[in-house]
C-alpha cells in the first residue's frame, strides 16, 4: 500500500539508534569525542572565515589606498592566527578520532557478543524457518552496517550540521539580503533531491536484496560442496550464481541511471545556484550594499552549506539502511529464547515416559509427525525405536532434546513434566551421536572436549579409546591436534562418527540417543566400538534409532514405530512371534 510503503521510508530515530545505548558503558570516552566532533566542525568554519578576510580585506583596503606594509602585516597575522586554528584542529581530531573508534568498535563487540549469545538460545524452529546465508547475513552484514553508521556517518552528520548551521549563521552575518535570496532558491533543491533519493534508495534496496540472495547461492554451494561435485553440478551452480548475479547487475544498472541524473542535477543545481547568487550578490556590491570581504565571506560560506546540503542523500539513505538492520537485530534480541535457568543443582535419573504426545512442525502444521505417542522408558533401560523411513523417529529424539515442545499431550523426565524443567538440565543429562555427524573445523582434541569443555588430557584420550578413536588419530604426525577441516571433511564417515562417540563417552551421560551410532563403520570398528557403546550404555538410560537388526535385538525394549504411533513394544524374540510391522521389518532388513 502506498501509505504504508511511504511511512516505511521514513527514518524513525528511536528504532535507527536504539542499538547505540551500548555506548553507554563507554561513555567516558565516547561523550567527550562527540564534544570533540562539535569543536571540530565549529573549527572547520574558520578556514572560510579567515580565508575570505585573507582575499577580501586587502583588496577592499587597497582600493581605499591603505598602506602596503599594513596589509602585508594583516596578512601575515590572518595566516598565522588560520595556521594556529588549523594545528588546533588536527590535535583535537587525532583524539576524537581514537576515542571515537575506541569507544564505537568495543561498544559493537558488546552488541556483537550479546547477538551471537542470544543466537545460539534461539529456539530450533526459528533456525529451520530460514535459510543459512541469512542468518549469517543478519549476523555480519547487518551489524557491519551499524558498524560504519557509528564510525563513519554519525560523525559525518555531526560534522555536516555544524558546517551548515554554522554557515547559516555567517551567511546571514555578511548578507541578510543576499541569504534570503540564496535560501529562496533551497527549497526547489531540496524537494527535487527528495523526489530523486527515494528512487535511488528503492533501486539500493533491491540491489542489496538481490546481492544477498547471490551471497546464499554461493555460501549453499561451500557448504554443500561434497555433494556439489559427487553430481557434476559445477556448472549448474555457475549458472545459479550466475543467473543471481545477473539479476543484481540488472538492477544496478537501472538505478545507475537515476543515479547518473541525480548527480548531474546535484552539480547542475549546486553550480547553478551558486553561479546566481554570484550574480545577484555583484550587482549589490556594485551599489555598495554589501562590501568585497562580507562578499568573499558569504560565497565561501555558501560553499560549505551547498556541500553540506550534497551530503544529505547519502547521509539518509545510510541512515535508512541503519534502521532496516537494527530492527533484523532487535528481532534477534528480542525473540523469545529456550528456559535456560538453572542454578538449582537438578539432575535427571533417566526415566522417560510420554502420554498422548500429539506433534507437527511449525513450518507444516497440516501434518501430524507424532500422533498420541505413549511409551514408558525406566532409568537404565536399552530401548530400540525402528519404523519405515519418515515415521518420526528423529523426531523424538528432537522433543526429548527440547528441541521442539509438543503440541498436546505430556513428555516427561523422572515423572516431572518436560516444559517444567530447563531445557539445560534435559540437555546436560544427554549425549547425542547422530547418524550423520558434522564436526567443527578445529582440532581433533577440540571436537572430542566437546562433550565435556575443560576436560584433561588422559580424559580425552581415555575416551577416543572407548570410542576405538585413539589408534587412527595417533597415526596423524599432529596427533590430537591434527586439524579436521570445516564440517570434518578431511576425516572418514567412520572416523567422523568414531569421533563423536568419543564426545558421548566423554560426556558421561545419564541418557545415551544413538541414531545407529556404527552404521558407517566397517565390520571391525563395528565390534569394537559396539563392545565400548555396550559397555557405556551399562547403568545408563539407552535410546537408539536402529537400522540394523544386530542393534535390535540386544535392546531390552523395542518400539515400533508406524504411522505417528508406537504400534508394537517389546523383546527382539516376542515382536518376531507376532505376525506384525516389528517381524516384517526384521525379515526384510528394512530398518531405516
């Protein structure tokens, strides 16, 4: 809607800055580099002030026949006293400069710590409804920009207000006349520059938009850079950045040409008006209504406003883009966070149970992935989940994690009910080994400490050989520190999995979630790391996604799972006398 397109064009302060009360820890330095910036730009006015005594007052003295040596002798004093102001100047930028910065950057490492601290609390639906690129373009994009506000634009602005208030004042002090007749003329500038920003500033905004999304293009083809040349698709994702790419040229090229008549007209107008107030200000001068130095001063003067006003567009279109990327920032700062409290000591024993649990992802709310679970799991228990593919099995994994909160019915831990326990403690009682494992780019040693942050030397190393992980790691020349490249790529699916059993074992958890953690090890690694996880999972609460019959059938407990619901529970031996889904499942080898 036209009302509403208009009204989001229109700079709100309050929303543009708010961001910047992170200052306010730094103010001892930043209020006195601001005073600076005032005093600054209130130096900037006297190189026009002196410099137009430095022309108009000998030439105005040597008409009226003054003596030489006292015009040489003003001169002289006028340059001495402009040269003094000028060192003045330059000493008290240098530590407005440093305190600006100072205070500017360590003020955004705080915004930059509290953001990526609110980030990682985000719930998980809030990271499934976008795509990777944008998030980290909210993260660095959109705080660069508040970054090069602060530390560039703010002072500008600053700087600029000065020079064309300050210059207002002057040009009114050399000519009332002459500034109404200059000021006549502003508005005219001013409406047409509005007119013409705001086309410029939409075709901006569509570019960014589209260069953002030919960053996602790019960043997607990294990261699935694997799968991207496993398919031969080099080409293909050429021409999707390609095709990106071209959309943004496209868009750049038009508004080149709404920036092309803005400039011209900028330097049509700003020359224009110049070259008339010129004209008009000769002819009173000729009538002896303004003299040569009130003259030279009120030009130079208008000089200054006219760069001023030039400024403008480009100071309100920062400004704009600043208040698009504090509100992305405040939706991240504002977003409701998971319950991490804590501080009141709670473990969990490892009891599980679940009453009617009715679940569907927020993103397809139309489809019912859980539909009235019940299933009761006892501390210490090994309990297999299997099913067809897609009949929910991760999905629980994901509620028991608090990942996800069910949408009806009851999840519980030791009897207590999940939403009245931290998702910290639930997570703390867990470790995770998934089916496909993703390592940070790091260390070795990093990526097993993981499990348990500050955890010594012979700890870690005591569980890599748990996890039958110590003997190939030791074969690396760097050992524990050998580097596993991003997402893990320089190690093996099987070295990548033995690795986060490590993790797990290191972790020592009161529940173990095992999305068939040996699936990508070969028949050897197998039975050796099954020997640990067997050994792991004594006195511990034990949940496993199982694809494997072998898996199965040392569980205590297994569920079927089919259709949203558990359909069959028990033993390997009694599921395989009925004639249900379990022993269909069990004959085939299909459980996956």
């Amino acid at each position: 809607m036209p009302g509403t397109e208009k009204k989001s064009r229109r700079i709100d302060w309050k929303k543009t800055f708010g961001l910047y009360s992170y200052l306010g820890k730094y103010r001892r330095i930043f209020i006195p580099s601001v005073i600076a910036l005032f005093v600054t730009g209130g130096l900037s006015l006297a190189f026009p002030y002196f410099l137009g005594s430095l022309i108009g007052s000998p030439q105005e003295a040597m008409q009226e026949g003054a003596d030489p040596s006292e015009v040489s002798e003003k001169i002289n004093k006028v340059v001495s006293t402009l040269l003094l102001i000028l060192c003045v100047q330059a000493f008290v930028a240098y530590w407005r400069v440093r305190g600006f910065i100072k205070a500017g950057e360590s003020a955004l490492c705080d915004l930059r710590q509290d953001v990526f601290a609110r980030l990682v609390r985000l719930p998980m639906p809030w990271f499934m409804e976008r795509r990777t690129g944008e998030v980290g373009s909210r993260f660095s994009a959109d705080l660069a920009i508040l970054q090069e506000t602060l530390i560039t634009t703010v002072p500008q602005m600053v700087r600029q207000s000065v020079t064309f208030f300050g210059g207002l004042i002057f040009i009114f002090i050399a000519s009332v006349k002459l500034s109404l007749f200059m000021l006549a003329m502003i508005p005219v500038v001013v409406i047409v520059v509005a007119i013409v920003g705001r086309k410029i500033r939409r075709w901006s905004k569509d570019a960014q938009d589209q260069l953002a999304q030919s960053n996602i293009v790019a960043e997607e083809a990294v990261q699935g850079i694997a799968d991207v040349k496993a398919y031969s698709n080099e080409e293909f994702e050429e021409d999707r950045y390609r095709s990106a790419l071209d959309l943004f040229l496209g868009t750049v090229i038009k508004g080149s040409k709404a920036r092309a008549m803005f400039v011209s007209f900028i330097i049509f107008i700003l020359f224009g008006t110049i070259s008339v107030v010129v004209w008009f200000g000769a002819g009173m001068m000729s009538e002896g209504q303004i003299t040569s130095e009130e003259f030279t001063h009120f030009i130079l003067f208008s000089i200054f406003v006219g760069a001023s006003l030039g400024s403008l567009p480009d100071i309100m279109s920062q400004l704009q883009k600043t208040q698009g990327a504090t509100e992305r920032i405040r939706e991240i700062l504002n977003h409701e966070i998971e319950d991490h409290r804590g501080g009141s000591g709670e473990t969990l024993t490892g009891a599980i149970s679940a009453k009617d649990l009715v679940f569907a992802y927020p993103s397809r709310k139309e489809t019912q992935v859980l539909n009235g679970v019940d299933f009761e799991v006892n501390a210490g228990e090994r309990v297999a989940i299997v099913g067809p593919s897609g009949a929910g099995k991760s999905t629980v994994f994901s509620l028991l994690l608090g990942f996800y909160e069910g949408d009806e019915g009851c999840l519980s831990f030791d009897g207590k009910n999940s939403g009245e326990i931290p998702v910290s403690t639930r997570r703390a009682a867990m470790a995770v080994v998934p089916q496909e494992v993703l390592l940070f780019g790091g260390t070795i040693r990093e990526n097993i400490e993981y499990g348990r942050p500050g955890a010594s030397e012979e700890e870690i190393m005591e569980a890599a050989q748990k996890a039958n992980a110590h003997e190939f790691i030791d074969e690396f020349p760097e050992g524990y520190d050998a580097i596993v490249g991003p997402r893990g790529v320089k190690l093996s699916g099987g070295q990548r999995q033995r690795i986060a059993i490590a993790r797990a074992v290191l972790a020592d958890p009161k529940i173990l979630l095992l999305d068939e953690a040996t699936s990508a090890l070969d028949s050897e690694s197998e039975r050796l790391v099954q020997e640990a996880l067997n050994e792991l999972m004594i006195g511990r609460t034990s949940l496993i996604i199982a694809h494997r019959l072998g898996t199965v059938k040392s569980a205590d407990k297994i569920l079927v799972l089919k259709d949203g619901k558990f359909v069959e529970d028990g033993s390997h031996s009694e599921l395989m006398a009925k004639d249900g889904t379990y022993r269909l499942l069990a004959e085939t080898q299909l459980l996956n």
